[in-house]
C-alpha cells in the first residue's frame, strides 16, 4: 500500500499552509490597490486566513498522495500543461482563501468570496512576478556573459 511518493511533492504538499498564505497576502495587497476593500484585514490577518485554510487541506492532500497511485506527467512541458496546473492552483487558492475566512472570521457572504477573490488573484499575480524576475535575471546574465571578451571567457570556465 506505500507509494513511492516524489519527495519534493511531498514537501510542496506539507508546505501548502505557508504557500496559501502567501497567495493570500499577495491576493490582498492586489485587490487592495485595485480598490477592493470587502475584508476589514490587515496583510498580517489575511496571511493567516490562507495559513488556516492552508493547513485544513494539507492532512487530506498528504493522505491522498500515499494513497493514490502515481500518475504519468505525459507532455509536461506543453504550455497548455501549465495554464492548467496554473489554473488548479488559483482554484484550491481560492476555496482555501474561503475556507480560511469561514473559519478565521465566521461565515459572511461577502467576506467569505472576498477570500475567495484574493485567493484566485494571489497565485496568478505571484507566478506573473516571479516569471518576470526570472525573465530579468536571466536576460542581464545572459548580456553579461556575451560582452565579456574571449579571453575573459576562458578564465571564467
């Protein structure tokens, strides 16, 4: 019944606490500069809502990666692949962000789909930014590398 579970998924699955928060803070800041103030929150109570909702899912998800048998990643590397897992995330981001708000602050409708909205918003705004930086850092590294002279070149290797 053991399934030989990839390590690193199953790290990613116990951090899902720390990860939601930060989808949610990041959800928040964003729907705040836009003018969306449904939640009467800090960053740092926001940051818990996910945290909270976070943590309700991990146990389950943990559960289900030893329980489930492997699944074959056919074409990981299709950007359709991608905008899907992409796409799941900001979904479990958003019931965590909701769950999170049940639980943290009682049930209210608009506050509970508030929630909702900075945890759909987190997870798209965060891989944007990130893929950014990524987008910057490997562009000066790769202008740096190419104007060094050939002899500046062989030292380096």
């Amino acid at each position: 019944m053991a399934n030989n579970a990839d390590p690193l998924v199953i790290l990613e699955a116990s951090l899902t606490s720390i990860k939601y928060a930060l989808y949610q803070a990041v959800g928040c800041s964003v729907l705040w500069a836009c003018g969306v103030t449904g939640l009467s929150t800090t960053i740092l109570s926001s940051t818990s809502i996910g945290f909270i909702g976070g943590a309700i899912f991990t146990v389950p998800y943990l559960i289900l990666l030893f329980v489930m048998p492997d699944q074959d990643h056919e074409d990981i590397d299709s950007s359709s692949r991608r905008a899907y897992l992409l796409g799941k995330e900001m979904m479990y981001s958003a019931v965590s962000g909701g769950v999170g708000v049940v639980l943290f602050e009682g049930w209210s409708g608009e506050n509970v789909l508030v929630g909702m909205g900075q945890g759909l918003v987190g997870p798209f705004i965060f891989f944007a930014i990130a893929y950014c930086l990524l987008k910057v850092i490997l562009g000066a590294t790769w202008i740096i590398t190419s104007f060094r002279s050939p002899s500046e070149r062989h030292v380096a290797t």
